[in-house]
C-alpha cells in the first residue's frame, strides 16, 4: 500500500481522534430497532434476500450518497440510520494496524493488544493447512471481539497476501506464504476459511461472515522499489503460460474454494494494463470464470496512479471511468470521491456502473451482520474480549513458531543442548532481545512478547548478553567485547538477520548477504568459542549463508523467519530439545550471484540462450545455498511409495484430437473429479524424540521440455510421529490439476507419457494414457 505523507498521517490521526472522543463502546451498526424508522426500510428485514435488500438501500440514496460510499471511509448516511465505515483494517499474521494508522481498528480502549502470530513465510514453513485455518480463525475471533467492544469502525480485513515469492529480493516476500503456486493456492483456502467463519473443509459458511478476507495483489505483483524502479509505474511482462500455471492459481482457489468475500487490484500494470482498470482480469475472470462474488478495492491510491503517475488515463475522470467499468468497486483513497460526480457529469461514466459497485459493498457489510440491529443480539455477538490474547492464541502462536522454524544444520548432533551440561550460555546478536523484529510487518502491539534471550533464560541461569552490533545493519560491530563474552560460555547462541529497516514493504533488497559487519561478526565469534556456534537467523527472505554453512565452527544453523510474539520460546526449546524441528523452506535460497538477474524480469522459466536462469523451484536449477522443502530434524525419517494395483491414469474422454496432449478444457470437471488417484506412501520415525514434519509430494516428467517444471509439489501432508514410530500415509492426486501444464498461450492440458512421483529420495512410476 501506498505510504502516507506525513501531513497526511496527521489529518488522519486528528480526525481519527475526533471520531474517538465522539465514540462509545458500542459498535456501529444499522437498522436499530430502536429507532421507528428503520421498520419501514425493507434494506433492514432480515427475511428479504440480501439481493433485494441491498437494491431497496441503493435505490433510496443520492448521488452524493453513493459517491461518498465508493472510498475506504465511507461517510456516514443520518438520515436512513447509516454509520460511517471503514473498509480498510489488516489482519495478515493477527489484527493490525498498517504503517501508523490504525484505520478501522483501534488499540485504545479494554483491548490494547492483539495476538501476533509468526510472519506468514514462516507459518508456511509448518506446511500444515490445519494449523494455517487454526490461526485464520483466531485471528477473526480476536476481529469480533476488538468490533463487539467498540473499537473498530469496519471488518473487512486486507489478508492474505499470496502473491508468488518470485525473487528473493522482494521486501514484502516475508508476508506471503512462499514461491510455489499449490502452496500458496492452500494457503489462501485455509486463510479465507478460517477468518470468515468457515469450516476447515469449507461449505459451512452461510450467509454471515464472521470477518471478511480479502485476497491480494490481484495478479503478478511482487516487485516494490528496486534499484528505482516502483510499484506504481511498473509493468510487469507475463506470458500467458506464467499467468497460467503461476501467478493466477492461489487467487482462483482463494476464490473458488476458500470464498473470499473480497480480492484486492494491484498498483502494478500487468502487459501495459494497471490491474485495476483491467476489464479481463476483474470482470471476465475473476467474476465471469471464477464466479467471484464479492467487493473488488483497489490499493491505496492505486486509482490516482492510472492518471497521474503511469499516464494510462488522460485525466482523473478517464481514471475513475476506466476502474468502475472494468469491476473494481471501492477506492482506498480519495479519488473517486473528488472525480466520480464530474466523470458522471463528463458522460465518461453512467450511474450504472456506481450502483453495481454498491451492490458488491452493501452486500457485504451486510453479509457482516452490520444491518441487523444490535450485533450483540447477532451470530458473533457473543465473542467478548476475553478472547483477545487469551492463553489459547498464545500457546497457538507458540506452536505455529515451534512448526514453522527450520533446522538448516546440525554437524555432530550439536543440537538439541543438553539442559543439564550447559551451564553458562553467552547469547549474542542485534536480534536477540528486541521484540519488535519477532512480528515482522502488518503487526498490532503483541500481548506477551518473549525475546530469543529471554526465552533461553529461562533454560539457563547463566546466561551473557551482547547485543554484538549498533542494530541490524551493523554499521558497528562489537568484536572485542562480544568475544569476550562468547570465549567464557559452554555454549554460544548467534541471533542475526535481517528486519524491516533491511526489507519491507517500499523496500526490496539489492544483495543476498548479510550486513558485512554482521558477517564479520559471526565468524569472528566462532573462531574462539569453546564449542561449535549456534547461528539462529531471523529474516522473511532468503540470504545467502555459505560461509556459515561451510565454516565448521558454526555447529547448528536455525531460520525462525519472524516468529512472532512466542518466537523466543519456541527457539529456545528447539535448541534445548524440548520441541523436535520439523519446518521445511517455502522458498529456494539462492547464492549471491543470483542478484545478477534483473528483479524486473517476471518470466518463470529458463531461457538458456540468452543465460536467463528461470525462477523457483519449479524452473531454476542453477546452485543453491538450500532448496525449497529443505530442512532437518533431531530425526531421521525414511520414506516408501507403497505400490498400488493400477500405475496408470486414463483420460477418460472419447476425442479426435491427433496430439498427445488432452486439453483440461476439453476434459471437463465432473470426469476430472472421476480421474482422482489415491498415492500411499509409509514413513518412519528412526530418531529417539517424537516428531512433527510435513512429507512433501513432487511429480516430474523424466525430461524439462515445451516449457516444463522441473518438478513440482502436488500434495502435502503433516505427519506426528514417536519415536520408532511408522505409518502409512495418502495423498489425493487430482490429474486435471496436479499433472496438468501450461502450453504458451495458457491453455491447461495433460500430456500422455510417463511421470515420477517422488517423497524424499523415493519415486514412483506412473503412465497416464488416452
């Protein structure tokens, strides 16, 4: 989102407190039954259709009304008994607040604080869909509650973030759930689902939203400033084929499977289009095929940008015209409110057009029970601010933390410590005691931070601090003082990284090292501390560690992403072995020399004529530091693809089509759903602890030809074993969707022939024929 200038920040802080001071605890909403008037509205009898409620509200407003209901604050509507909302509030990893405005959910009355989950790339790591809904939920749970104590003027949440994590260099990488499409495709589901007030397994949603989701950057944004270049001007050149099968999927299953009541246009242009303004991509996709039925927001002064930065508008009336034509509905910002009278006026733009965009904005509020009388009387009405940072969330928090961080290293079994050998513990590093770098961005203030030093603290009495640098950035380094401290410890704990003055939002990275002086530092430390090191790494993206990992004074690596509010306890009883590591990376992490691929080129795969290297997992097979789905545990798990009675697919179609291809199209969903293929595999626990990891299942044509993935996830699976302990695993392979590739001009199809199904080192054959 846009940053605010400061004199803007501070109108709104001003008017924000005005509205505060005039504000009681009640929340706002419509259709009081209090008051004789709201009886005779058919927009307020709950037995009509929201269809014809909604139509009954529209047709009763002006069109000054209807203008001032097409921005983020939409103004209040006295005399039908209308408050003002705010569309605009932030839940990506627990409820926010966004850049120091609060928008519309406030931190200042009985509820002060908010549980703050680990950054979502770090949730990713857990590959538990599960744990991603269970997060989901409480989030929308603590959402209720903050709007049942009058706190909060709107419950339409921007969240999820699922763009693809394309280049390791973008600052906001950290808020989505990774590269790979599959991934962020469940994420998305799990997200939607559980905020809004779904089942795990969907269909049990209803008519009321517990909160609203809104799935976002609609499509292919995932550049913000670099080396220059920004977000608002940028436009990014996808093929159909990278369209296809990378950058649409997560928003076609967050919105055919997970429901999301709301998707969100990117600043960016997409083949010279902005997003916002593309009538193919909000209209004719994602309501026309996908069947999206919900409100369409831009970002924040996504619109104005169309006319006055990217020049696509010749003026702010085109700009206006263009957008509501091509099916966005509300405008995070101002200009709508200044230019759709005059775009009306102008002839650029009819009437229509606006009351189509207030049926998708009043359907939803009212979707949120906000026209209904007094919502304490409502679904949700009940949900009180107990639950907000109840000890429930924080031990979830806690256990998305201990899932999520990875284990990059482990020489001789280093790791886990022994709790009753370790007798003094020197922990060292800008990132070890600062509660801020634990939630990342999009954060509200957290109810009980724990810091990595304190929560090893609490395993060692004896413990020695030293914050090594002047910050993360390491600008001073103290060498002489934090060797001194690590030469007179059992065991040394390195706490570095990255934060959010290294990579966020308005920021990406221009190299895939750490600070130099941070670097320095670490190898310095290991050099004289009486046993190996433990480097721990907080950061979202990926940095570029080979000399950590080939130094054999650094015994055990740890990345904990951000791990929010109970990141340091959940580090602390991985290294004391009271929680067995099983996170697997969301992303590859690639070497430094990575940084030489432009971040404006968009295209997925590899070009090996002009040394275009590709992207991801899926198409990069340059070296890496570590690939995407590595990581280890204090066990050690073996895998067998158990053989099945039938190794072939049939597409199951009668065609006249001469290729060997079968276009998805042509196949249709109900033989598609006929298709589905059942893989088990077995797993053992050869480790003495208990442990949870996710198995990961790839499939891979035997050669990486017309544009083929190298390999790519179809299914995943978390798996808790004891120790000893084996099991039999199933997976669900859907063909149309899991064996499926993208031809040049986007179109889906299954090619005939044989294909690898693998989980860790095993594979397995399967034909699929016609």
């Amino acid at each position: 989102m846009k940053l605010p200038t400061l004199s803007v920040l501070y109108l709104i802080h001003l008017t924000s407190l005005l509205l505060i001071l005039a504000e009681s605890t009640q929340p706002p909403f419509s259709c009081d039954t209090s008051d004789p008037r709201t009886k005779s509205y058919p927009f307020c009898k709950t037995t009509l259709p929201i269809t014809q409620r909604v139509q009954d509200l529209v047709s009763r407003l002006t069109l000054d009304e209807k203008i001032s209901q097409l921005v983020n604050s939409a103004s209040p509507i006295p005399r039908l008994g209308i408050p003002a909302y705010q569309w605009w509030s932030e839940a990506l990893h627990g409820v926010a607040y966004s850049m120091r405005v609060t928008q519309g959910i406030r931190f200042n009355g009985t509820i002060q604080s908010a549980t703050s989950f680990p950054q979502v790339i770090l949730t990713a790591a857990s590959f538990d869909a599960h744990l991603w809904y269970r997060i989901a939920q409480a989030v929308g749970i603590e959402a209720r509650a903050i709007y049942n104590a009058g706190q909060a003027t709107g419950m339409t949440f921007w969240a999820p973030n699922i763009n693809i994590y394309r280049d390791p260099r973008w600052g906001r990488g950290q808020e989505t759930p990774g590269e790979d499409p599959l991934v962020s495709g469940e994420y998305a589901v799990s997200f939607v689902r559980g905020i809004q007030g779904d089942s795990f397994e969907g269909g049990k949603l209803g008519q009321h939203l517990q909160a609203s989701a809104c799935c976002k950057h609609f499509t292919a944004y995932d550049l913000d400033n670099w080396k220059g270049v920004k977000r608002y001007v940028f436009n990014a050149k996808v093929s159909l084929q990278d369209l296809a099968d990378t950058y649409q999927p997560p928003f076609q299953s967050c919105i055919q499977q997970g429901k999301a009541s709301g998707i969100m246009c990117a600043y960016n242009r997409v083949n010279g289009v902005p997003n916002c303004a593309d009538y193919n991509l909000l209209l004719k996709t994602a309501r026309g095929q996908w069947g999206f039925n919900g409100y369409i927001t831009s970002d924040c002064d996504a619109v104005a940008i169309i006319h006055e930065d990217q020049g696509y508008a010749k003026l702010p009336e085109d700009a206006v015209a263009d957008v509501l034509k091509a099916g966005m509905d509300v405008n995070c910002g101002t200009y709508l409110k200044k230019y759709t009278k005059s775009a009306v006026e102008k002839r650029k733009l009819p009437v229509s057009e606006i009351d189509r965009a207030l049926h998708n904005l009043f359907s939803v509020r009212m979707r949120l029970g906000l026209f209904e009388g007094n919502p304490v009387k409502q679904p949700y009405g009940t949900i009180g601010s107990d639950k907000v940072c109840s000890q429930e969330h924080w031990n979830l928090a806690l256990e998305a933390a201990r899932k999520g961080i990875v284990l990059l290293k482990n020489t001789d079994k280093l790791l886990p410590l022994s709790k009753t050998k370790t007798t003094s513990l020197a922990v060292i590093g800008p990132n070890a005691n600062y509660a801020k770098t634990l939630v990342g961005n999009y954060a509200g203030p957290p109810c009980k931070p724990v810091t990595p030093l304190q929560g090893l603290q609490s395993y060692v009495k004896d413990t020695r601090f030293h914050q090594g640098c002047n910050g993360v950035n390491c600008s001073s380094a103290f060498i002489a003082q934090s060797v001194k401290i690590a030469k007179g410890a059992d065991h040394v704990v390195l706490v570095m990284g990255l934060d959010q003055t290294q990579e966020s939002e308005d920021h990406d990275r221009v190299d895939l090292f750490l600070p130099p002086k941070q670097q320095n530092l670490i190898s310095s430390i290991a050099r004289v501390a009486k046993n190996p090191v433990i480097l721990v790494l907080l950061s979202g993206g990926p940095v570029d560690i080979s000399f950590a990992k080939n130094d054999q004074r650094i015994g055990s690596i740890l990345w904990a992403g951000y791990p929010g509010e109970a990141g340091g306890r959940a580090l602390a009883e991985i290294i004391f072995g009271d929680h067995n590591p099983g996170g697997r990376l969301p992303v590859t992490w690639y070497p430094q020399s990575y940084v030489n691929v432009p971040m404006t080129d968009m295209r997925m795969r590899p070009e090996p004529s002009s040394s275009y290297p590709g992207r991801t997992y899926r198409f990069y097979q340059g070296p890496k530091v570590f690939e995407f789905g590595y990581g280890l545990s204090y066990s050690n798990y073996t895998y067998e693809i158990l053989p099945v009675k039938q190794n072939k697919v049939h597409i199951m179609v009668e065609s006249s089509n001469p290729h060997r291809y079968m276009p998805v199209s042509e196949i249709g969903a109900e033989v598609c759903e006929k298709m589905k293929y059942t893989v088990k595999a077995r797993v053992k626990n050869h480790g003495e602890m208990a442990g949870k990891h996710p198995m990961l299942l790839f499939v891979r044509r035997p050669k990486m030809v017309n544009g083929r993935p190298v390999k790519q996830l179809v299914a995943f699976q978390s798996v808790n074993l004891n120790a000893g302990e084996r099991a039999d695993v199933e997976f669900e392979l859907r063909p149309c969707e899991h064996l499926s590739t993208a031809k040049k001009d986007g179109s889906m199809v299954i090619e005939e022939g044989s294909y690898l199904l693998s989980i860790g080192d095993k594979e397995s054959e399967i034909q699929v024929v016609k």
